[in-house]
C-alpha cells in the first residue's frame, strides 16, 4: 500500500481547520471533511496522493492558490486533497526566454522572481492566486491584451495521471493533452506539478486610474467597451462599477520606454469632460512596482502575511461575456440592477461590484479553436461579485447576484471557468461552448474511468 507523503495534515492534527479551508469563506466545510491534506514538496509527492486515493477509494481534488469560487479544490467528503502549493520554484533559462515553474506558486512570489530578471507573463491582479488553476483555465491578467491569456504563454506543462504516471504535455508530446490543458480548466485530466512559460521582456509601464461620478455611468460604460477593443494593445483595463454609487476604470500600458508618453492621447477618450471625470491618476513605474500596487501593495514595501492562505472572503461571483457591445438598454439594466442592491444587517468586507474586463488585443488574434479557452472573441468578461459579512444577509445577497446574472443574460455568452458558479444551467456548455466535445474526447483518453472527479468537471461521456 502506498502511503502519503510531503507534509500530511489530518484531522487530528495541530492546523488541520487551517489546513482544510479555502479562500471562500462563506462554504460549510464541515459538511463535507476530507480524509487529509497533502502539502506535496514535489511531484512525487503529488504520485503517491494519487496512488493513495486510488487504492482506498477516496476521491482526490488537486488545489494549488485555494480561489476556487465554490471551494471545489477543498470540499470533498473523505478525499485527499494534493495540495501543490509548497511546490514554488522558480527557474529561468540560461538564455532568460522561459521559466519552469512550480505549480503552487502564488502570483506575488512569482511577480517577484520574474521581475528579478526583467521579464513577466500575464498574471492576476490577486496576491494569492495559484498559477496552476489561473493557467489551466485560461487565465486573464494585467498585460493580457498585449501577450494573451497565460495560457497563451505556456510552453510545457508536467502531470500525475489518473494511473500514476507522470507526463509532459507540449506541442510534441501529448499534442491534444496540451491544448486541452490550455483553457480547460483546473483538476480534470491530472495533477499539473510544472509549467514552463515564454516569458516577456518588461521595463517600465504606465499604471492609470480613472474615476468617474455615478450621473455618467451609462456615457462611461459605453465610452469603455466601445474604446477597449480598439486601443493600442499595450492597454489591458478594467471598469469598476459600484454598489456604493463609483465608478473607476484602471488598468496598465505595457510599452517600450519611448512609446510611454502615448499614455495621455491613448487616454484621452475616457478623460475626456463630457464623462464627468472627478479623478485620475498616471504613474510611470518599474513593473515590479506597477505589479505590487495592481494588488494592493505597498509599491516599495509590500509586505507578507506568514500564512499566504490567511485571506478569506463572504462572497458569490458569477460571470458572462459580452461578444456584441451592450446596447443602451442593457447599460441601463446594469444600473438600475447595482442600485438594487439588498440592505444589509452589517456592513459587507467590501463593496459588490460588476467589473468589465477589458479583451481584444493578442486574446481575440488566436482562434478559439486554437485552445481549449474559446471564449477570444469576447469585448469584455463580465464579472458578478457580491459580498457581505453576516450570515442573516446570505441568501438576500446570493439571489441578487444570480437573479443580476440572468437578467444580462440576453446581452451576454458563456461564462469563464476560473469563476465557477454552482448556479449556472449547464455551466460546462458555458464554459467551454463548441469545444467541449473535444475536450470529453481528451479525458476519455488520459482518465478513461472519471478518476478526476468533482462538481462540474469535464465528463467522459
């Protein structure tokens, strides 16, 4: 019998409570209690996980950075969890073109060890997301329009298989493994333990924060979508539209040094005065600096909690994509929709918000069928948050999001992978749209009796 191995946590031992949970806060994790955590220190580590789950029959879930939306990466009643995130390395090539890369380092340790030798892949704006779930299931990011989702830069990616085994999946090698590790999602066809990127040289950016007062939300939101898919692809941003009656939008100009002054005239549509703006700001940054205050840091001093996983969130995300620009009457829905907001018995840990993130650019160029991500041609992600702090405001809060969700739904396609929602009708359909076929055709082949299980996985049949 195969034992577990790497540092084993189980319920009778000093941090198991620490050890089980996910950055989702609001699940109950005591309804569904797994068997063991395995911090695997490396892919052998992840082999015996898998080994171990099989010969007792337990399920296993793989978790790297624990955002999943519906904690499906910890929820998992007598199952191992092959938990990656000790597994942190980073490794640039002696000709600095590609970095390998432990499957559970978080975005700001790797921030920090790309930005060491002048380069970057796009990434998350959050501290403590886990690259493998952010990769594998497409993954948008601050310099996204420029160089693509962050599975457009994978180059290679290691996996424990269902039986064990260990593989690399690239271009050459297990061709169709790879393109459905790029976009089809976290945790469905093996346990990534590496990836290796291309990486891109960076310098110096341009960090933009734009706000506008509530009277000019509908002229806002309209300059928005209608200027992003057409601005210079060096412009990733996002718009910010909240509860609390605000509106920001933000974002990053990813250039060559003497190409950055083009940031006030590639601006000038959304400062221009007929959009009420009531504050801006343009900084000039060393990326590293730019990257630390894209996720709330000090740029000159960010400082670490001891437990990366010690952030947690009441919350509900949803999402959709906008394929067709919004007419005018579905900008007035998203309006009148955030002013509807439930009121709350105690103050939320944060405003709900709808965040329109911006694509075009380098995403759009590749075809969709190109990648397991299919969702390219889109002019933004929509995405749905909502948040709150008492358990009373739960479901009031939860009905709200879902009911704003479906009443975009005529306006909207789809939905994104990395923002899991146990709510949607046929979420795999949504997901993954035309490509799913394929994608079941793939998991036959590397997990053929469904080892890699769990809710709204891909299916083999």
């Amino acid at each position: 019998m195969t034992d577990l191995t790497g540092r084993v946590i189980r319920p009778a031992n000093p941090g198991w409570d620490a050890a089980r949970k996910g950055f989702a806060a609001w699940p109950n994790y005591n309804a569904q209690v797994p068997a063991a955590v395995a911090f695997c220190q490396d892919t052998h580590d992840v082999v015996n996980a898998v080994r171990w789950a099989k010969e007792n029959s337990a399920p296993i879930r793989a978790r790297s950075g624990r955002h999943s939306y519906e904690a499906y990466s910890s929820l998992a009643a007598g199952a191992v969890i092959a938990d990656v995130s000790d597994i942190d390395f980073v490794r640039i090539s002696a000709d600095g073109q590609t970095a390998t890369i432990g499957a559970g380092i978080c975005t700001l340790e790797l921030n920090e060890a790309l930005n060491e030798v002048g380069v970057t892949i796009p990434m998350a704006t959050g501290k403590t997301v886990g690259i493998a779930g952010l990769t594998l299931g497409g993954g948008f990011g601050v310099t996204s329009r420029k160089f693509g989702l962050v599975c457009d830069s994978l180059a290679d990616v290691e996996l424990v298989l269902a039986d064990g085994s260990v593989v690399h999946a690239n271009d050459r090698e297990n061709a169709d493994l790879f393109w459905a590790c790029k976009g089809g999602g976290g945790g469905n066809f093996g346990i990534a333990t590496q990836f290796t990127f291309n990486v891109h040289p960076v310098k110096n950016v341009a960090l933009f924060s734009i706000g506008y007062a509530w009277p000019a939300f509908s002229a806002a939101v309209d300059r928005f979508q209608n200027w992003i898919g057409t601005v210079d692809d060096g412009i990733t941003a996002y718009m910010t539209l909240l509860t609390t009656g605000f509106i920001t939008m933000q974002g990053q100009f990813t250039a060559d040094d003497d190409q950055l002054p083009q940031i006030g005239q590639l601006l000038a549509p959304m400062l221009d005065p007929a959009l009420q703006p009531i504050s801006s700001s343009i900084q000039l940054l060393p990326h590293l600096q730019a990257s630390r205050a894209v996720m709330g840091l000090d740029p000159m001093n960010p400082q670490w909690s001891i437990n990366v996983h010690s952030d947690s969130q009441i919350f509900k995300s949803s999402s959709a994509l906008a394929y067709d620009l919004l007419p005018a009457q579905a900008i007035s829905l998203l309006c009148s929709d955030l002013q509807a907001v439930p009121n709350l018995s105690a103050p939320p840990s944060q405003p709900s918000m709808i965040q329109l993130l911006g694509g075009g650019g380098q995403i759009s160029r590749i075809d969709p069928t190109a990648t397991a991500a299919y969702h390219r041609i889109a002019k933004f992600v929509v995405q749905y948050d909502a948040y709150w702090t008492a358990p009373q405001d739960s479901q009031d809060t939860i009905n709200w999001i879902e009911h704003f969700r479906t009443l975009m739904s005529p306006y909207t396609v789809g939905a994104y992978v990395n923002y899991v929602d146990q709510y949607l009708v046929d979420p795999i359909e949504q997901y993954y749209g035309p490509n799913l076929p394929r994608l079941i055709e793939i998991k036959k082949k590397y997990d053929p009796t469904n080892f890699f299980k769990f809710p709204q996985s891909i299916p083999v049949e």
